[in-house]
C-alpha cells in the first residue's frame, strides 16, 4: 500500500503481482504520461527503505530523472541540468542493462535534455517539444 496519495496507492495496487516491484512499474507508468513529479513520488517508496544498499543510486537516479522534467514542465532549466547531471552520475555506477532498463539509452535521453536545458533561457518553452519515455527491455 502506498502512503502517498491516493490516486498513487491505486495505481500501485493495479500493478502488483509482477516481475518487479509495483513502484518500480508505477514510475514508468507515470513517466511515459508526463506525471514526472508523481513517478519521483512513486519510485521514493520504493527507494527510501534501500538508501545505502545495492539499489540506492540506481533509483535515486530514477528520481532525479523525473525532478529533473519536473524543473524543465516548470520552465526552470538550471535546476534541471544539475538533476540531469545527478541522475547520470548515478545511473553510470550501474551495467548497460539494470533491472531490464537500458542505461545506455537513458545516457542518451539525459545527454539530449541536458543540451536543451544547457541551451534554454528564460524565454524558451518546451512545450512543442517530444516529451520522452521510458521502457523496459524484455527479458531474455
């Protein structure tokens, strides 16, 4: 059960019973919608109770990787590019392919939005821009 909201505890309900984590799950669910701040939210859950063990970077990346969209919806791109910076960081202690997530294409994506934040100013709306998403690679 989720103790966020509760329109966060029913999305973590409808996705228990998988492979991973419904947290976990939950995160992309709300990524891929542009609910970048209820995917940190999401993902928190899950990554609170594992700060300092295996885990810990890897979905602290995850989050900062959703603040860091939270900064860009927000139009505030400095903010952003220190989370983008963060989340790479992170997410680079960890093999090409961690719990079925290609980290060399969210590499990739963080690179592209870090030279969009790099390059905005205070007049530049992302708006007509192609919000990212994010997948898991099937298992094999």
């Amino acid at each position: 059960m989720s103790h966020k909201s509760p329109k966060i505890a029913l999305l973590i309900q409808s996705l228990e019973g998988g492979r991973f984590d419904p947290h976990y799950l939950g995160y992309f669910e709300c990524f891929n919608q542009q609910r970048f701040f209820e995917a940190h939210e999401v993902l928190e859950e899950l990554w609170l109770p594992l700060r300092r063990q295996a885990q810990d970077l890897f979905y602290k990346g995850l989050i900062q990787l959703a603040g860091a969209f939270v900064h860009i919806q927000k139009g505030r791109p400095q903010p952003a590019l220190a989370l983008f910076r963060l989340a790479r960081e992170n997410l680079g202690k960890y093999p090409a392919v961690h719990e079925s997530l290609d980290l060399v294409e969210v590499k990739e994506l963080i690179d592209t939005w870090m030279k969009l934040a790099a390059e905005a100013d205070v007049r530049t709306s992302f708006e007509s821009i192609q919000w990212p998403r994010l997948a898991l690679v099937p298992a094999r």
